[in-house]
C-alpha cells in the first residue's frame, strides 16, 4: 500500500506516490519525479550534493524521508537564482560539476541570508557540501561575484558607479578573463576579454 | 507500508505503544543512514516531526527545557547566552544541512558515546524526560547511557525533552577532531563552573563505552576563595584526573594513547578558559 505525499516542489505543487516507509527525499525527487538536477552521492549527509531548501532551509535530501514532507516546501537547483549559476561558471568554479547543484542551492541560500558575507562565513555556510576537484578557492570567489551580481541587479551596493560588479580583490582570475556576467543572458556566460 | 504522522504528543504515545516495531524518526541524520544503506528495514517508521509538543524550548526559570526534536540550529541561534556549552557543541554537529535537520533528542536516542550534544548535558546535570503511554519519568543525565549506543529509554518510551539548568558561570566545550566541520569526536570535553556552588561540572566524549564524567577532577581542591592562586600544577592535574577518568580504546578516529593526552591538554585548556573568565576582575 502506498501513501500520498502533497509537497510543493520549486513552486509546483506535486503529489508523490511512496510505497516504502525509508523512501527518501532525494529519491523521490530523481527516481519517482525525474527532477536529476538534485545528485545523489554520498546518501549519509556527508557531501552535500543533495542539498535542498526544505522550508527555506538547507538539507540533505537524502536524510529526509518523503513521507515527513506532507505540505512541505521544496527548493531545488532549479529555484537557485541565474546570477549564483553564472558566477560559478565565470569563476571557473566548476570542474566534475557533481557537487555544483548542492553547493548552488547552499550559496542560494547564504546570499538571500547575507547579501555580503566574507570568507570565513562562507567557508562556514558551505561546510557541509564537499568538492573533490576545485580545491574550493574559486568556489568561494564566485560567492563573492555572485554577492555583487545579485546586489547590481537590486540596484544597490558592491558595483562600480556603472553598475559593474567589482573584481573581488582577492580574485585569482586573470584581468582579462574578466566577464560581467550581469550584462549576459542568464546561462550564456562567457569568457570575455579586457572588461572592465 | 506503514509511516505513522502523529499530530499530537498524546497519539505519538499511544502509536508507540500499539506499534513496537515502529522506529522513532525526526531529524534522520542517523535513521535515514541506515535505510539508505539497508542496515535496517523496520517494518513503520514514527514520524514525530509533526508533534508540536516536541518542537519548541522554553523558559522554566533557572532550566531550558528543550523538546526533543528541536534542531541544533535552533539551540546555537536561542540559547547560546543561557546553555553556553551546549550551544558550542551545537555549533560543532556535521555542517549546516545536518544542524537544520538534527536534534539533541536523536542524539540521546543513538547514545553514542561520541555524541556532541553529551559532554555539556553531563557538565550541567542536564535532565532527560522520558514518556509513554502509561506515565512519565525523568532520568539523570548521569544515569541514562547504560553502554555504546545503550541507554535507559526503555521499549515503549519516546524522549520528549531535555532540562538543561542554566550556566552559573562560564562554560566550555572543546573537540578534537580532523576537522572543523563533519567530523566524529577523537575526544570531546565540556566544562562547567559554578562560581556561587564553587562546582566544577566535566562531561567527556569519545573517550569510552558512554559519554561520562570526571567526578574526581570535579572534586581537585581549587583555589575558589583566592582565584589568582590558581597554579600551573592544579591545572595539569585537573587535566591528568579528566584523562584517567577517561577509559578510551584505540579505534579508526584516533589511539587511546592519543585520546587521553588530547583529554587532559583540553581539559587544562578549558579550566584556564573558565577560570580566567569568571574571576577575571579579582586579578586587576
């Protein structure tokens, strides 16, 4: 016998079928809803990869059962603002990419709770998701571009007066690899050259 | 497929009383694991998420009680100024996404003895309600780990919350571990003074069958009436008794040689730290 479980996934309301008690969130999302953005990994809590905002806070899905999510509001990679995605690809923030959706949904998450963090609350706040290849450098830099974008594009601080983000100062890129990724279309990021 | 959703404290007790191999579920940093990994298939899980008498804390005056299923995120962000220890181990559980989802009732529930939110709870003298369908009880903190992953939670019972009595002076809790984020204990310890009591109160982790206390190191002779006294001596032997207390076993996080020195460096530590906070005036 299975149960019905009504839960509101990136603003969709769903209705998911479970017929095993342990069924976890993640696995709803993947395997019964075919929503892949969300990676399984680890399945114990220790990568992140699964990352999701449940009720506006970040979980492991693979650590909630679906059954606990009766009218419940789910965020996933798909939810994550287009200015957090951009500056982790212009960044270089990216390599695998297996742990880029929990570490989206994570960076989300922080900026819409700290418009301007710094390092230490970054590395913080991103504590719980693992990345195997970029040595995180550059996971954090794309915070710090991602702040600014986000913050351009409210129309307040972080930006030059014309409204282009500043290179953090710690930035490894190189001058010339510079891109505003405000002035892109969402998802076309691109290495550009000699900006600003 | 059985998943009982209890809305109330009341049916919670009454499924657990119906349904013995119902297994208890709320923030599933431990269960889920296990079903993930299919080291166990219960046969219903007991969602208790959604009882509401479980998911708050309050103010009882010289305690906080905190119900079970209160997440750690919330005990670092409330209760940091009354519960100084816990909140600091709080802030040490996994990373964010396990703070949001675990709870100090899970933790007493797996009573693992390297559990973080332990040594603080045997350091204050916390209080452990337990509760089923025919009646209540409270356990000492001291008495409720019975061995590794064993306590007094008898069949039948669910822990409804934890009462933590509020720091009388300053508190510490320091772990060692590989790193800052997710990671098991090598060794924990809480310490707290009661400057009033003139009390030292010790909790350790990691370092045995349970979570446990150092009574002896609790009771070394300290200079309470003139605190500047305090000598290098006393606090190596506050750390060498914190050590001997201990009864650590060599294991993958760590040896017992290295647990019972790591033990006593933390211990001194962590009676300096509070020693020299509490009395901090009477030294200039």
């Amino acid at each position: 016998m299975s149960v019905p479980v009504h839960l509101r996934i990136d603003g969709v309301e769903t209705r998911a079928e479970v017929d095993r008690p342990g069924e976890s969130l993640l696995g709803t999302l993947r395997d019964r809803l075919g929503l892949t953005g969300t990676k399984n990994a680890c399945e114990q809590g220790e990568c992140g990869s699964c990352t999701v905002l449940l009720d506006g806070d970040p979980v492991c899905s693979c650590l909630v059962a679906t059954a606990q999510c009766e009218g419940r509001d789910v965020r996933t990679v798909a939810a994550v603002p287009g200015e957090v995605r951009d500056a982790f690809v212009t960044c270089g923030a990216v390599q695998c990419g297996f742990c880029t959706p929990g570490f989206l949904v994570a960076v989300a998450d922080l900026l819409d709770r700290e418009s301007d963090p710094d390092d230490a609350r970054i590395r913080e706040s991103l504590a719980g998701n693992l990345c195997r290849c970029t040595g995180y450098e550059k996971i954090i830099e794309a915070v710090h571009v991602a702040a600014q974008a986000m913050s351009t594009a409210a129309g307040s601080r972080g930006a030059e007066a014309d409204g282009t983000p500043r290179i953090p100062s710690r930035s490894h890129l190189h001058r010339n690899q510079w891109i505003n990724v405000d002035t892109l279309p969402r998802g076309e990021a691109e290495i550009g050259e000699d900006t600003p | 497929m059985t998943f009982h959703r209890p809305a109330g404290l009341a049916e919670a007790l009454r499924l657990r009383a119906d349904h013995p191999g119902a297994v208890p579920l709320a923030g599933g940093t431990d269960l889920m694991v296990a079903l993930n990994y299919r080291h166990t298939r219960p046969e219903a899980i007991l969602d208790l998420t959604g009882v509401p008498e479980l998911r708050e804390w309050s103010d009882e005056g010289e305690a906080i009680r905190i119900g079970a299923t209160v997440p750690y995120t919330r005990i670092v962000a409330d209760l940091a100024a009354d519960l100084p220890a816990l909140a600091a181990a709080s802030l040490t559980v996994g990373s964010p996404q396990i703070r949001n989802r675990g709870t100090l009732g899970g933790n007493l529930a797996t009573a693992s003895p390297a559990g973080d939110g332990h040594p603080p709870l045997l350091a204050t003298g916390a209080t452990v309600h337990l509760a089923s369908a025919t009646g209540a009880r409270t356990v000492p903190i001291g008495e409720f780990f019975t061995g590794p992953k064993r306590s007094a939670l008898a069949a039948g019972e669910l822990i409804t919350a934890v009462t933590v009595p509020k720091a009388q002076g300053p508190q510490q809790f320091l772990k060692v571990g590989t790193r800052n984020a997710m990671v098991i204990a090598v060794c924990s310890i809480a310490l707290a003074l009661d400057v009033e009591a003139r009390r030292l109160g010790t909790g350790i982790g990691s370092a045995g069958p349970t979570p446990l206390a150092a009574p002896e190191a609790e009771r070394l002779d300290l200079p309470w009436t003139a605190p500047h006294r305090l000598s290098d001596a006393a606090v190596a032997e506050f750390g060498r008794l914190v050590a001997a207390a201990a009864s650590p076993i060599d294991d993958v996080r760590s040896s017992a040689d290295y647990r019972r020195h790591a033990l006593a460096v933390c211990a001194a530590r962590a009676l300096r730290r509070t020693w020299g906070a509490a009395f901090e005036r009477s030294r200039v």
